[in-house]
C-alpha cells in the first residue's frame, strides 16, 4: 500500500479565540440585586396605578 502524506494545515494564532473571557468570581451582586429590586418596584407601581385607573 502507498502512503500518501497530508498537507499541513496551519492556522494563525488568535489569543482572542483560545482565552474566552471570565467572570471576576469575587465580584459584588450589589448591583445586580439594586437593579432587579427597581424592576420589580416599577412592576409594583405599574400594577397599582393599572388597577387603581381600571376603576374608572
């Protein structure tokens, strides 16, 4: 049997593509729980004046 050699294949290094990024794991949820806590406060409001304009 003959054996026949491949070609090379070669690709340029991209240190991008091989390092993906990572999250900082002593990171604060401070500001996370601040934001969820105005979502959820608007979500309040805006359900009380519905239902308060509902009425009329």
């Amino acid at each position: 049997m003959a054996t026949s050699e491949r070609p090379l294949v070669v690709y340029p290094n991209s240190t991008a593509a091989e390092q993906p990024l990572k999250a900082n794991p002593s990171g604060s949820f401070g500001p996370v729980i601040a934001v969820v806590a105005v979502i959820l406060a608007l979500t309040v409001a805006a359900c009380i004046i519905g239902h308060f304009c509902a009425r009329r």
